[in-house]
C-alpha cells in the first residue's frame, strides 16, 4: 500500500488529507495514519512535481512546499494540528450562524485560545514562513497567519481566502451579501470593502475592484516562495534562497507554459 501510495506522489497526498478530514472518524483516522507512514523521498523534487502538475491545493501545497525546506516534517503533525484547532472551533459553532459570527469565533481559538501572533522581531525569521512551524511557535507573518486561518475556516464549512492588498495581507468572505474581510494582524479585526479602499489610499495607491478579490492558490504559493527567498537570503542562507527563487520561477514557467 506505502509503495502505491509513493509512486501516486502528490495525488496520495491530496487523496489522503480529504480523507482525514472526512466525518467518519475510522476513515479518518486510518488517513492520518497513512500520511504518517507515507515517506517521500525527495522533498524538492516532490514540490516541483507539484508545480508542474497544476493541480494546486493549498494544504497540500503549503505542506510539501515547508517540507522542501524542513524534511523532517511529517503531514500527519500538520493535518492534526489543524483539525484540533478547527475541532475546537466546531464545538463553538452554532447553527444557524453568519459567517461573520463564525469567524468572531474563529478570532476566539486562533488568537486568544492558541495565542497565534505576528512576530515582530526585528531579525529576520524564516520559520515565520512556513505554516506547520507555526503550530507550535505560534509566531507568524500576516500573510502566513492569513494562510493558517483559512485553512482552519475550510475545515468548518467556511470559505475564507487570503487577499492581498498594498502593504498588508487580509482575509476575505464573500458567502454573504456583503464582503467583510478580517486583518490577522490585529487578531481578527473586522473591515468593510469600503475600509479596504481606504487602506489602499492611504498607501497612495490606486484602488481597484482587482483588491478585493482573493488571490488564486498559484500566486498564493508562488508570492510565499518569493518572501521565503528573500528571508533566507537575508540570514545568509544562499542556498535555501536560490531554492525557493527557483520554486517562485517554475510556477511562473509553467503558467506560461500553459496559457500561451
């Protein structure tokens, strides 16, 4: 079975974390035990297959992406440590609720039950980068932390993506009739479409309609090697920094590749 699931390579991944998060816990529970048993051998070639396959999931992603950097990582450790945050979310939820009244119950878990924060040390920090680090730090970036929380909202039926505007990283909902958007970064802030705008003024930007809306799963991905590049360059580490350049480079190369 471990041999099968090797060479399927991320499809198994993919295939296996679904079923992890699936309602019947014997199901579950046997995912998570394949994810821990499932050894991959090679951690960089692993996420540049991922690349190139264009089938981009963001847990997936995040998790193969930090493994390239931190190989002993183990996926097991990271889906449990997010369904344990979102277990803990769904005990507080109450149906009927609005995705605003969900998310201040997100806010209550992610920033004031585990203590997620950014970390505003002034050296730079790479394992601030990588989402199954900050499980147990706890200490973030914006855009990381807006990462962590839509990955544990999606785990509780709420859709919530990250938004990138100037100078800061937001979360987005727009399953009601009116889009909010939260700021991480201030442990769940809420702010109206028209604040937004008004960030972007202040950063003597333009806004436009493109502001709003959520950044697809590539750019995600591609704009998290980008920072993580720069970050290990910075510590010194030319050699994690050129790795993850090459990573930002291969998803522009391949989107080119099919799109022209």
């Amino acid at each position: 079975m471990i041999k099968h699931l090797q060479d399927c390579g991320t499809e198994a991944i993919i295939w296996l974390r679904e079923l992890a998060n699936s309602s019947d816990t014997s199901i579950a529970h046997h995912a998570e035990a394949l994810l821990s048993d499932l050894a991959l051998s090679n951690p960089v070639s692993e996420f540049f297959g991922f690349i190139c396959s264009l089938k981009y999931e963001l847990e997936t992603g995040i998790f193969l992406m930090s493994r390239a950097a931190y190989p002993s990582l183990k996926i097991n450790d990271w889906v449990t440590g997010l369904n344990r945050i979102a277990q803990r979310c769904r005990e507080l939820i109450t149906e009927p609720m609005s995705a605003r009244e969900k998310c201040r119950i997100l806010n209550r878990v992610i920033f004031f039950e585990y203590e997620f924060t950014i970390d505003y040390g002034t050296s730079a920090n790479p394992k601030t980068l990588f989402c199954p680090l900050l499980l147990r730090s706890k200490k973030a970036t914006p855009f990381t932390l807006a990462i962590l929380y839509s990955l544990i909202a999606e785990r509780c039926n709420l859709r919530i993506e990250p938004v990138d505007i100037p100078n800061y990283f937001l979360v987005g909902c727009y399953t009601d009739d009116t889009p909010f958007f939260i700021n991480p970064s201030t442990s769940g802030t809420f702010i109206s479409a028209e604040e937004v705008t008004e960030m972007i003024r202040s950063q003597k930007k333009t806004p436009d309609l493109g502001n709003l809306t959520p950044l697809p799963i590539r750019e995600i991905l591609r704009t998290l090697c980008q920072h993580i590049s720069k970050t290990f360059s910075q510590t010194g580490d030319t050699t994690k920094a050129t790795l993850f350049t090459q990573f930002a480079e291969e998803f522009d190369a391949t989107h080119k590749r099919n799109v022209d």
